[in-house]
C-alpha cells in the first residue's frame, strides 16, 4: 500500500513539474505578436496552461480516492483512467459554463431591451421641413414633442444615393452643443438645425437624428438617442432607437 501511495506521489509531482514546459510552450505558441495589419489580434495567452492546470487539479483528488477505492488496479493504471475522466469532466464543465454564459446574456439583453421599450416613443418627430427651399436648404426645422424632461439636441445629415447604392454626402448640420435647449415633459416646439453644404446636388436620403439627455451635462442611463429614416430595419438595437422619416412638409 506505501509503495501504491509513494508511486502515486511521484506521479502527481511530475504532473506539477510538467507545467513548467507547458507555461513556456503556452507563450511560444500563444504569445502576443507585433506587427501591423488590420487583424484584430485576441490574447490567448494562459490559455493552455491554466487549462492544463484546471485538469490537474481534477485528476490529483480524483485519482486519490481512485487508489482508496481501488488499491490493486495499480498506480499508472489508476492514473491514466482518471485523466480521462478528468478530460471529460473538464470539458463537460466548460461546456456548461459557457451555456450558462450565454443564457446569461441573452437574458440581460432581453430586461435591457424591456427597459428600453417605453423610452422609443418619448421623442416623436411631427413633420420637418426645409428652409427656405428644398432646392437650396440653408436649415431643415423639425416639428418636435417630448414626454420627459430633459436636454435635447440633434442632427441632420443628407446625402444622394445612386441606384448602384453608393453614396455622397450633400449637407450636414451645423449646431454644436451650445444649441441644446432645456425641454420639459409634454413640451411641443420647433427645433432649426443650420446646414453646410459639402457637395453640389439634391439630397434623396436625409437622416435627422434627436437626442434627449437626462443629466444637464454628459451622459447619463436611459438617455435617449431616435434616428428617423427611410424604412429603417428595426426599431432598436439597444444603442439608438429608430423611426421612420415623414416626407418632408411643405411650408
């Protein structure tokens, strides 16, 4: 029995000493590299390593109580069956963790998405319009209600689109920050966004996008960022909300 428990600990101390290899082949193989491109790079470094390390410390009490149990099965025998249990144990585990990772996740994105579901309509666009003319815009005005209080701002862009689907900008607006307004819940009002023309033509495809913040300086939780635009996909995808764009009103 000594001779079963003294083959045993020779065993698992050469399985401690083989991480030692294992760790510098971990970094040869897995080791930050530099140089350029445009590849984004993942650090998998420990990645073996710690792998090897969580089967060990699997295998080392497994096979223990394996040699209690089973004295005569002999050491190297005992061994070898309980790294592959290890193994299997070890993988069956990540498995399931990253299951539970996942459903983890998915669960959060579906309260933050039940969250997020009443703020889409505290910001409606009721028409907008261009000034003083369609065919040379020096401001596009928007017909604006809010249900919450806030700082509101925005902005414009509008570009022309080619039946190939390429794209060039025609103006963008101009506004900075010195021209958020304070708005309070129920408030109707007509916002103005300056235009500057980048490029000679007419644009077919305009997105005005409305922002209302909470906090009166900086971002805040819920702050709530709407782009109105031609047939959008969807109407949320947990960063903006989206709406789609009216034609533009004649005034």
């Amino acid at each position: 029995m000594k001779s079963l428990w003294r083959k045993h600990l020779i065993i698992c101390l050469f399985l401690g000493v083989l991480a030692v290899p294992i760790y510098f082949l971990d970094r040869a193989l897995l080791g930050g590299r530099g140089g350029g491109g445009d590849w984004i790079k993942l650090d998998f470094r420990g990645l073996i390593f710690w792998s090897y390390i969580t089967v060990i410390a699997i295998h080392v009490p497994l096979s223990s109580i394996a040699i209690l149990l089973f004295p005569k099965s002999g050491a190297l025998r005992i061994h070898l069956g309980s790294f592959v249990i290890s193994l299997v144990l070890f993988v069956t585990g990540m498995t399931a963790l990253e299951k539970l990772h996942r459903l983890a996740t998915s669960n959060e994105y579906r309260a933050l998405m039940e969250r997020r579901r009443h703020l889409s309509s505290m910001v409606e666009l009721k028409e907008w319009w261009y000034f003083p003319d369609e065919s040379d815009p020096t401001e596009i005005r928007v017909s604006v209600v809010v249900h919450q209080s806030g700082r509101f701002a925005g902005n414009v862009t509008g570009e022309q689109t080619d039946p190939s689907g390429s794209s060039k900008t025609i103006f963008e607006s101009t506004d900075g920050p010195e021209g958020q307004r304070q708005v309070r819940s129920g408030e109707a009002f007509t916002y103005a966004f300056p235009l500057k023309a980048l490029t000679p033509g007419r644009a077919n495809n305009v997105q005005i996008a409305l922002y209302l913040f909470k906090a009166p300086s900086g971002p805040a939780p819920d702050d709530i960022e709407k782009i109105f635009m031609k047939s959008p996909k969807q109407e949320d995808d947990g960063q903006f909300f989206y709406g789609a764009l009216p034609a533009p009103s004649r005034k």
